[in-house]
C-alpha cells in the first residue's frame, strides 16, 4: 500500500493570497434559497450579517499591525489576506438587500454586530477600555462590556 499523506508544510510554501472580486446575483433568488430547507436558508444569512464585520475587524487589525512586519514575505502574506478579507466583508454584505427585497430588515442585527469586541477593544477605543477587553478575554469574557463604557448599555438594556 502506498502513503499518500500529504505534507501540509508543501503546500503552504506556494500559497499565495490573491483576492478574487466575488459577485453573487441575489436578485432572482426566492426568500429560502436553500432548496426545500427554510432553516438552513436563515442560518446562512445569519453568517452572512455576521460575517462582514469580523472581516472588517481583521482588515484593521493587520493593516495596523502591518509596519511592524519586517519579513517580506509575511508582509505580502499580510497584504494578500488584508485584501482578500475586503473582498470577502463586501460579497457577504450583498445579501443584505436580497433580505430587504423579501421583507426583512437586517439592520438591527447587523448594529449588534459592529458593537461588542472588535470596535471595543482597538486602539479607537482608549487604553482603559481595550485593557478592559483583554482582562475579560484573559477571564473568559465573563466581565464584558464594562458597564461604564458599554456603547449597548443605553442602547440595549444590558
């Protein structure tokens, strides 16, 4: 019997991030466009309301820590997952207006979304509230959102 295993190792040495401009047409697609399954159609929008703003956090948070690369090819690296995560943010943000056309307003979920940790803990937000995030990260998230300094305290109730 041969081995075919194949060493992961190769194949990342030749990997080379290039983002593809990816376009979906929404238009024509009914409410569940998961053929006969409602439920798997809504989980799939959920990712796609969720989605983009984790790959707008990424695409800050490299960007931002790219000048500290000093290896080339990590750096090009860096640039081709920054790109190709703005891609990705844009193609999920599509949907959006397929769920509009069909009578569902995402924009309260999609608030939700750009609220807690990733706009909360970058450098936009202060020293004291991104030492925050770290503490609650170290403790499991268990003291997130600080109270005093919770955008979704006022807003939400929480």
């Amino acid at each position: 019997m041969t081995d075919h295993a194949i060493d992961p190792s190769d194949a990342l040495d030749d990997l080379v991030l290039r983002p593809r401009d990816v376009r979906f047409d929404w238009t024509t697609l009914p409410m569940h466009w998961v053929p006969g399954d409602p439920v798997a159609t809504h989980v799939w929008n959920v990712l796609h309301l969720l989605l983009p703003e984790g790959e707008r956090w990424f695409v800050r948070t490299f960007h931002e820590a790219l000048p500290l690369v000093r290896d080339e090819a990590l750096r090009e690296d860096v640039l081709g997952f920054v790109a190709q995560e703005s891609v990705h943010a844009d193609a999920h943000g599509e949907v959006l207006e397929h769920l509009r056309a069909h009578g569902l307003d995402p924009s309260p979920f999609v608030a939700e979304t750009e609220q807690p940790v990733p706009r909360g803990a970058g450098p936009e937000a202060g020293a004291d509230r991104a030492a925050a995030a770290r503490a609650a990260w170290s403790s499991g998230w268990r003291s997130w959102p600080p109270s005093s300094t919770s955008p979704r305290s006022s807003a939400t109730g929480c």
